[in-house]
C-alpha cells in the first residue's frame, strides 16, 4: 500500500528524513559503544586499581604473618625470660602491621566499599564472594586479637612459661586462613570482573552488530523507497522523453506516484505532449495538404511545359532556315527554359516522393554500387577513368540501396560538374571504418565553396551559381540531405575556395 504521507514530501524533504535517518542510528550506535566502551574501560580501571593492589596487600599480610610465625616459634626454641620483651615487640609490631593492612584493605579493596563491584556481584548472583571476604577479614582481626592476648599475658618474670603452641598454632592457621581466603575470594572477584568485561564486550558487539544490521536495513528501506518514488519513475519518465525526442508522440507519461516537484514536472510534460499531439497532427494535416497540392501543381506544370517545349521545339526548326537570329535566340530561350523547368519539377518530384516514403534497409555492396556509378560517367564521357581513385576500406553498407545510389549519384555529377574547370581533374571516393559509423567522403579538386556558403548548399533550390555557369536545379544536395536523414545519418561539406570541396556520408552501423 502507498504511504500517502511519503507521497506529499517533496525530494529535497525525502532526502532529508532519509539521511536524517541514517545519521540518528549512527549517533544511537556510536552512543552504545562509547557506553559499553566505558563500561568496559571502567572494568579494566577497577581491575588496575581494586583487584590487583587488594592481591597485592593480601600477599603483605601472609608474609608479615609467616614472618609472626617464625618470630613465635623461634621464642619457643629459646624459651627465655630475656628474649619474651623482644618477642612481643616483635608480635606488636607484626600484629600492628598486619590489621593496618587489613583495616586498609578493608576501607578501599573490600567488595562492600565499591557499589558498582558490588552490583555486578548482585548481578552476577555472587555475593557469597563478599561473605567470604567479610568473614575472612572478621575471622583475621579476631584471631589476631586472641593471639596478641594470649602472649601479653605471659608472665614477664622467671622462670619463664612456655607458651600455649596449640592455641598459637590454631590462631595463625586461623589468620593464614584467611589471608588466603582473601586472596582467593579477591581472585575469583577479578575472575567475575573479566567475564563482567567479556559479557559487556559482547553485548557491545552484539548491539553493534545489530545497529549495523538495522542500519543495513533503513539504508536499504531507504534505497526501495528512492526506486520506488524517485529512481524508478524518473526512468519511466526519461525513456517516454526520449521516445517524444525520437518523434514517437504515442507515448505516454505515467502518472508520478507522489505530488512532489517532478511530480509537477511529470503533470507539465503530459499537458505539453497532449498540446504537441495536437499540434502535430494539425501539422500533418497542413502537410499532407501541402505535399498534395505540390505534387498536384507539379503534375499539371509538366503538361503545359511539354506543348511549351513541343511547340517551341516545331518553332525552332521552322525558323532553322530564317535570317533572323534574335527570333532564333528568343525560341532557344523559351525552349532551354522550358526543359529546366521540367527538369526542376522532376527533381521536386522526386525529393516530394522521397520524403514520404519509408525506406525499407537491407545489407548491400556500396563498393559495386561506387564501381557502377563511375562506369556509368566514364562509359558517358564525362569523366576520365584515370581522374577518379576509390580506396574504400569497406564495402558492406546498411541502407536502402536505391536512395544510398541517388545520394552517391548526385555527390559524383557534382564533383564532375564543378571539376571540369581544372587542368587535371581528380575526384577521390574514400572512406573510414569508425567504431559506431561507416563514412565515405567524396573529394574533388574543383572550384569549392565559400565558408560562409558551406552550411547553405544543402538547402531546397539553394544555388550558388547561375544556370548559365553550371547546369543544375538546387535539388539534388538536398535529396543527398534528405537520403542521409532517412537513414539516422548525417551529410556535411568541407570546402576551400579554388581547391575543391569533400562531402561526407556518415552511415550508423546496425
């Protein structure tokens, strides 16, 4: 179903919300990351500043402790009443160190002083870690406590009383205990961390990948609907243009899905094309009229010109023997007159039947076609065989060969015409073999042309000479135009004036 809401944005306003699409789930996704990211740079902060030195003390107070051990036993072996001052110095000093240590591991390592620590251990459903490290820190300060009563209390006056080794033994198990339950319950909180950082790591990418993923799919959304309302019926629109450009006025422009600006465009176009419809036809019609009352005025010229030439024709035999040359010259007037009007009038109808024909193209020789056409002039006289050199490098050509001949027909009489004036006639038929056309230029050395003549030659009845210097109607360079227009092609001239002239053929290949 069409979005009518899409339908009513223009293109600049399509364009818009698209990117603006795009670039909110481009900012969504590089907000999650930077959260994630510092969620996880959090993690490896803590690890750095929690776990590592909260092992780090622990390894403090087992060895102080180890080193209480050694001290207690050591008074064991001496069992003296000198040595239990030093001994308990010693054991202050110990003790004293090692509850500094665990009040400070207490304050700033203790899982309960770090509420996000905590709350992962929450999520994690890890809180027995916490009790552990609690009861162990309790379990240490107690033991350490009882052991430092237990030795103060040894009379200071001999003999000396051999201490309680049991109870010592007990206590600083007790305390070794846990000190490594510490240890191990601060490892197994960093082993949590990491995989807190692992999961997190992955929820990054998971949610990456699923930004990327939905991004991946608005773009696309984005490209079926720019088809869809844009890309598709601007193609649709283009090749129905492209139809009318090509003179095809059946065509019709569909109607554009949304009332945007080349929506009003598209409205434009089909107004204009109905307006040219109807235009065109009025134009064929005034044509048809006009090609008919030609043909028509051509047809009944020709009659009174033949009573004109016939009669003119008895008149100038009749006077053949008269003294009289000015009556002579004036039959002969009306008599050469005569024929190249009839001339003229069959060159109009053959360029009038030309025009309206359709030319039905096929695969043909040019190259026998340009050999019989020289033979023709050279069998005629009017050419020398050594004046003319084909050098054509090919010679297959589509076209309908019998208007391709009066083009090439006409093209040659020229060069000849204009040529006969030099001392050494030259006429050269050549062409070239391009990647998308196959042109054959015809160069003679005669008269040439003016620049400023050039663009006109190939005009109805356009002349550059009188009748009396060259012979000819001002018809047949515009059937050559007219034959190259049938075939899609092209005809033009290069001249210099008093070196000659080339014409050009420009056939599309097929």
């Amino acid at each position: 179903m069409q979005h009518r809401w899409i339908g009513r944005l223009s293109i600049g306003q399509k364009f818009l919300l698209s990117f603006g699409l795009i670039l909110s789930l481009l900012a969504l996704s590089l907000t999650a990351l930077l959260f994630y990211l510092s969620r996880i740079n959090s993690y490896v902060d803590r690890h750095k500043r929690i776990t590592v030195p909260a092992i780090v003390t622990a390894a403090a107070m087992q060895r102080d402790a180890y080193d209480l051990k050694l001290v207690l036993h050591l008074h064991v072996e001496r069992n003296s009443v000198d040595s239990l001052a030093d001994t308990l110095v010693e054991v202050d000093r110990h003790t004293t160190d090692i509850r500094n240590a665990l009040n400070l591991y207490k304050r700033t390592h203790a899982a309960r002083t770090h509420p996000i620590l905590y709350g992962m251990l929450e999520e994690h459903q890890r809180i027995d870690l916490a009790d552990r490290e609690d009861r162990a820190i309790e379990n240490i300060a107690e033991s350490l406590a009882e052991l430092t009563d237990a030795w103060k209390r040894l009379p200071a006056q001999p003999p000396p009383t051999r201490p309680d080794m049991a109870l010592t033994d007990r206590l600083m198990t007790t305390v070794l205990g846990g000190l490594d339950q510490l240890v191990e319950a601060h490892t197994q909180i960093d082993i949590e961390m990491k995989h807190e950082g692992d999961r997190l790591l992955g929820r990054a990418r998971f949610i990456a990948l699923a930004l990327a993923l939905l991004l991946g799919l608005v773009i696309a959304a984005t490209y079926v609907l720019a088809t869809r309302y844009i890309a598709r019926p601007l193609t649709t629109l283009a090749a129905t243009a492209d139809q009318v450009a090509h003179h095809d006025l059946t065509a019709r422009f569909a109607p554009w899905p949304s009332r945007d600006e080349v929506g009003t465009l598209a409205g434009s176009l089909t107004t204009m094309l109905a307006s040219l419809r109807e235009q065109s036809a009025a134009l064929m019609r005034k044509t048809k009229e006009l090609e008919a009352f030609t043909y028509s005025i051509a047809h009944d010229l020709k009659g009174p010109l033949r009573e004109i030439e016939g009669f003119s024709s008895l008149l100038e035999k009749q006077f053949a023997d008269s003294s009289d040359e000015q009556a002579n010259h004036h039959i002969g007037v009306i008599r050469s007159s005569a024929i190249r009007l009839t001339h003229m009038i069959d060159a109009l109808l053959k360029y009038s039947r030309l025009e309206q024909q359709e030319l039905p193209k096929q695969r043909f020789n040019v190259r026998d076609m340009i050999d019989n056409v020289v033979n023709d002039r050279v069998a005629s006289g009017v050419i020398s065989p050594n004046s003319v050199h084909i050098a054509l490098p090919f010679s297959e050509l589509y076209g309908e060969p019998v208007s391709v001949r009066q083009a090439l027909v006409n093209l040659f009489d020229n060069a000849v015409k204009f040529s006969r004036g030099s001392p050494d006639p030259s006429i050269r038929i050549e062409g070239t073999d391009e990647p998308a056309q196959r042109v054959i230029r015809i160069t003679d050395n005669g008269i040439g042309i003016e620049a400023d003549q050039v663009g006109k030659i190939f005009g109805l009845f356009e002349r550059l000479h009188g009748p009396q210097e060259y012979e000819g109607t001002g018809v047949g360079l515009a059937i050559v135009k007219l034959v190259m227009e049938k075939h899609q092609g092209q005809a033009w001239a290069e001249s210099t004036p008093g070196a000659g002239s080339a014409f050009y053929l420009a056939f599309p290949k097929l």
